[in-house]
C-alpha cells in the first residue's frame, strides 16, 4: 500500500502543470496537463480543461483492469492493469468525452480550450 502511494505522488511530480520538458533540439515541449486517477471504478478529477497540445496522462490504481476511450473515436487505450498509464495529446480545441469499455458507468470529460 505505502508503495503504491509513493508511485502516484511520484507520478504526479512527474506530471506537474509547472514542469517542462526540454526537447532533443533544446526547444521546450508543452508542458504536461494532467493525470487522472482511475480508482473505486472511477475517473477521478471526473473532467478536466486543457489548452490546445496538452498531454494528459490516465493511471490505473484499481485492482481490476480498465480502459479509456473516447466516444468520438479520438482516442482507444488497451486494458490497463494496476498501475499502468495511458496518455493522449490534445491538438485539437473541443469536449472529448471517454468512459471504460470494462466499465460503461465510469465516463469522464477533457475539454480543450
């Protein structure tokens, strides 16, 4: 349990909105959204806004397998066992919705200003 703690906040530092990662050519890529936590058969935050070529990162906590998928098409992770991620860039301004192939119930939205 304590270690499966330790890999969401390291996660999550890895993933802060401040940091920014230097490309190979010293130009800067955008910097990283967000992560959403896939925990108790859900989404957690549930939605999310992002500006336009945000990257944002889905991680599995839950002991069962789950999937993210978006209902346009957009985007199609695999089955996520624990502690597996899934991550997707935004290019596009508009509201992507998703929910668990697994899991129907468990729905989440990403807006992209």
């Amino acid at each position: 349990m304590r270690r499966a703690g330790l890999l969401l906040m390291a996660a999550a530092a890895a993933l802060s909105p401040a940091g920014f990662a230097n490309a190979p050519d010293g130009a800067s890529a955008a910097p990283a959204a967000g992560t959403i936590m896939i925990k108790d058969f859900a989404f957690s935050p549930a939605t999310l806004t992002v500006s336009r070529g945000a990257r944002v990162t889905w991680m599995n906590v839950d002991g069962e397998p789950h999937t993210v998928a978006s209902t346009s098409g957009a985007f199609r992770s695999g089955a996520l066992d624990q502690q597996e991620t899934f991550s997707f860039e935004f290019d596009e301004p508009g509201t992507y919705r998703y929910v668990c192939t697994i899991h129907p119930h468990m729905s989440g939205t990403i807006t992209v200003r």
